[in-house]
C-alpha cells in the first residue's frame, strides 16, 4: 500500500489527538512512521479503523524505516528499533488498549 500525503495527515491529526510523544526515548529521525506506530499501540487499529496487532504494527514500523532510510531494507536502525519494539513494547500495547 503506497500512503500519500493524506494519509500521513490523517496519522498527525490522530496522534494529535491522541496526544502522541512521537518516537520515545530515540531522535526523531523517522517521526511520521512513530507517529503512525503510536496510533496503532494506543487504538489497535490501522489508520482506517481496523483491527491491527501488535506484530502488524511493529513490522509497520521497521518497514516504514526501512522505506525512509538510504540502506533502505538493511537499515540497522530500522532492525534495532523493531527489535526494541517488539521485545519491550508489550508493556506499552497492554496498556493503551
């Protein structure tokens, strides 16, 4: 699925809504793919209202890294944040839902 420009504006509004902090603890360098991942741990839901898990959402993540980074697939920071997602998330999944 290719997102346009629209539908990164419906992912700021949302996090803004949802009062998103953007990436934590880390820079903001991929902040719309942050922004996007935060929405899906705090609704458990995609962009269009539907059901997402947390595996879909942290691959989400990695993928939108891997797509912005200029080592594209073989981003090491694109492996490390999904890493660090998928192994300390669970806290943060459990408790927005």
């Amino acid at each position: 699925m290719v997102k346009d420009a629209d539908y990164w504006d419906r992912v700021r509004e949302r996090a803004k809504e949802l009062h998103s902090d953007g990436c934590s603890c880390v820079p903001d360098f991929f902040l719309y793919g942050c922004l996007e991942h935060d929405c899906h741990y705090r609704l458990h839901l995609d962009m269009d209202n539907n059901p997402i898990n947390k595996a879909e959402a942290d691959l989400q993540l990695k993928q939108y890294i891997q797509s912005h980074s200029w080592l594209r697939r073989y981003s090491p920071m694109a492996q490390w944040r999904y890493w660090a997602v998928k192994r300390f998330g669970k806290k943060a999944w459990d408790h927005d839902a």
